[in-house]
C-alpha cells in the first residue's frame, strides 16, 4: 500500500517536473541570454531548478569512469560484465593493455544505494589494480520468477564470483558487506576451496554492532523483527519488472538516513538556492554531483533484509560463534591464509568505531603478520572510501597492504601487525 501511494505521488508531480523543465529550457534560449543577468531572471531559474529536482526521479546513476593515467599515459576504460546472476552484475573496468596488476573485488554495499557510491574508490584503484565490483541490481527490476535473495544468496554470489576470478584475488568489503565477506571466506577455506581471497579487506562494517552502538544500530537493534516485517516490507506494484516482489523500499531508507541530518541537509538546498543565484556554478555543480547520487537509491530484497537485521543487528551471530551457513554453523577459526586489513574511520556515526576491529577477534586463526588495523583520523563513515583523506591516505594504506601480500606467500610474511 505505502509503495503504491509513493509511486502514485511520483506519478502525480510529473507535470510539474516536467512544465518547471521546459519554462526552464525556454529561459536558457540564445534570445534570452541578455536578459539572464538579472537577479530577478537568476532567482528564477533557481526556483524552476529546485522544483525540477525535488520532483525527480533520481534512477541509478552512471559511474562516468572513461580514462585513467598509467605511467604519465592517459589509458581508455570500457565497462564489461563478464558474469552475471539474477541480483547482481560482477562488473569490470577493462584497461586498454595488458598489466601485471593485483585483482581487486570491490564488495559495494546491499544497503540502499547503488555501487556507485563507491565511485571514488574504483577511481583510486584502477590506475595500479584490475577493479571488478560488485553491481547489485534494484529488487524492484528484478522479475518475480528468478525467486527471492537470502543472507545466503549474498554469501553464495560473493563465492561464485571469486571462484570465477580465480585465485589471488584480494577482497575489499565496504560497509555492510563485511559479515557476508567473512562468512564467505569462512565457508572457501573450510571447503579447501583454491580461489579463497588472498587478502580481505573490511572498510567501516558492523562486525559486532554491540560495540559503541551508533544510532543506525540502535534503530536496527531497538525493534524485534516483526516490527520490521509489519511496518517496513512492501510488495512492488505492477507498473514494474519485479512486480508481486517482497522489498525493504530505498524510499524508507532515504527518508531515514535523511531525517538524522534533516537541519543539514535543508541548508545545504538553501545554500544551493543562494549559489544559483549568485551564479556560483562550481558550488552548485557539487551540490548536483552528491544529491544525484544521494537520492538514487534501490529496494532491497525483503529476505536478505530482514535476515541480515536479525543476524548482524539482533542476534549478533557472528562475533557470538553462533552464525549459520546452509543451516550448518561456520567455523572462522579456518581461515587460516586470508590476509585481514580493517579500517575505521575516528568519527564514524554509522559504524560505531571497534566494530570492524572486532573481525581480528572472530578470524582468529589468521597469523599476527598477516593482519593488521588502521583507524583514519578525523573522518567519518563515508571519509573512508571517498574523499581527499581516502586518496591521500586510507587508499595508499590498503594498496601498501595489497601489495605486501601479493608478492609474498603467506607463511612468510612480514608484515608488522599493528592493532590500535
């Protein structure tokens, strides 16, 4: 009901959006540029503006990744997909040439936002690395027929993917992922599986959310899963491919990350309305880049949220030894030749800082040369995997990291632990 009316809303706006774009497009003619100096003109296009993006429809947003530099070269990058399941397209950054470079699997998050997020860091990676990431697909495109996506659906596709990769493959999990990635790399190492990650990497994920719970966690964590099921699970309505599809909206969870920093986020429309008219074009230009990728937002598959909010957030499986795969309880303990990097960021409000650090704890059996722990200085969440502190040091630590392990067998690494 609440997705239908949503949609209904969307539907009923279109005029608007769409008068408010052509009065701007008539106003942007060559036989108005004279009279588009004035403030009255400015402040003009800067309501038409507002009206034409608050009545959008932010759809998956394209990662625009063209070109790199290798060696002082400027090199051509081609989007492929060389493997793809129902949920999700392992997606590769094809450089022009051949180069002896370490494979990167760049685990995106299951968690609202497309894997363009992480555009940022894929830029970082590709000049020195062969980046594939993992592009899950929205719940509401996916048809009905191609059944549902579990917990261990998330774990399985992680799985199939390195196994298509192959072996020396290092794993960097953003977010959410982190727990699938260390049930994943559990269950190839107790299978003796050769395309087990030669290192894993977790970036700001909630490995045990009962350390310095956030308000994210307690959101999670304050409510038993009917709750959940009751209130936030909607069935997607006919107008779209996944029709009759049990889903977590992405509009419940914008409008959720959005009302913890409402203040903010209405002064920075404000300070948008204020550049328009300025004519600030860089200040307001920014403004677009982040809020088009902010607002694009996808529903989740119902059972992989629900189970991951009872695993991670209510039960806290993993770091209690109690976490099930196929209905058998892992064994972290086997993970014995995965490589294990963690990085927090000190300011982190979404993933309470100590919660990834826990995944030392939990892979036990990994050797104190081969782990190591990093927490990034005056960041938050997202300052971890974008951003200038990313580039100039979160990104230089994991690649450092990388390539400690990628040149030197397991047994005889060197690597100087370092466990804040």
């Amino acid at each position: 009901m609440l997705y239908q009316l949503h949609h209904t809303i969307n539907q009923s706006v279109q005029p608007l959006h769409l008068f408010a774009q052509a009065w701007k497009k008539q106003l942007k003619l060559s036989w108005m540029q004279p009279f588009l100096e004035g403030s009255m003109t400015r402040t003009l296009l800067a309501h038409l503006e507002l009206i034409i993006r608050c009545t959008d429809n932010y759809e998956k947003p394209e990662f625009g990744i063209n070109q790199t530099i290798i060696n002082g070269e400027k090199i051509r990058i081609r989007e492929e997909v060389p493997y793809a399941l129902p949920f999700c397209d392992l997606l590769h950054f094809r450089r022009t040439g051949k180069y002896n470079h370490p494979k990167v699997l760049l685990v995106a998050p299951m968690s609202g936002h497309y894997a363009t997020l992480l555009r940022g860091t894929v830029e970082q990676f590709i000049p020195d690395h062969e980046v594939y990431i993992t592009d899950w697909q929205n719940a509401r495109d996916v048809p009905f027929n191609e059944g549902g996506f579990t917990f261990d659906d998330y774990v399985r596709y992680l799985i199939e993917f390195l196994e298509f990769l192959g072996p020396d493959t290092h794993v960097i999990a953003v977010c959410q992922p982190s727990v699938p990635a260390i049930v994943a790399a559990t269950i190839m190492a107790e299978r003796n599986n050769p395309n087990i990650p030669r290192s894993l990497t977790l970036m700001g994920g909630p490995v045990d959310t009962r350390i310095n719970p956030t308000e994210v966690n307690d959101y999670a964590s304050g409510k038993d899963l009917e709750w959940f099921e009751n209130n936030v699970i909607n069935t997607i309505p006919a107008d779209f491919a996944g029709a009759g599809q049990k889903v977590y909206p992405g509009f419940i969870q914008l409008s959720g990350f959005m009302s913890m920093n409402m203040n903010s986020h209405i002064k920075k429309h404000f300070k948008f309305f204020d550049d328009l008219v300025k004519g600030d074009g860089d200040s307001a230009e920014a403004h677009r880049e982040f809020y088009n990728e902010y607002l694009a937002v996808m529903d989740l598959p119902a059972d992989f949220y629900l189970e991951t909010i009872r695993k991670v957030f209510l039960d806290h499986r993993l770091p209690r030894g109690e976490m099930l795969f196929e209905g058998k309880k892992i064994d972290t303990s086997a993970v014995k030749a995965t490589a294990l990097l963690t990085v927090e960021g000190e300011n982190d409000d979404i993933t309470g800082k100590g919660q990834t650090k826990a995944a030392h704890d939990i892979l036990s059996n990994i050797p104190d040369n081969m782990r190591e722990h990093y927490v990034q200085p005056e960041v938050g969440h997202y300052g971890i995997f974008n951003g200038r502190r990313f580039r100039e040091e979160v990104g230089p630590k994991i690649k450092a990291f990388i390539q400690s392990h990628e040149q030197t067998q397991p047994n005889t690494l060197s690597l100087v632990t370092k466990l804040n």
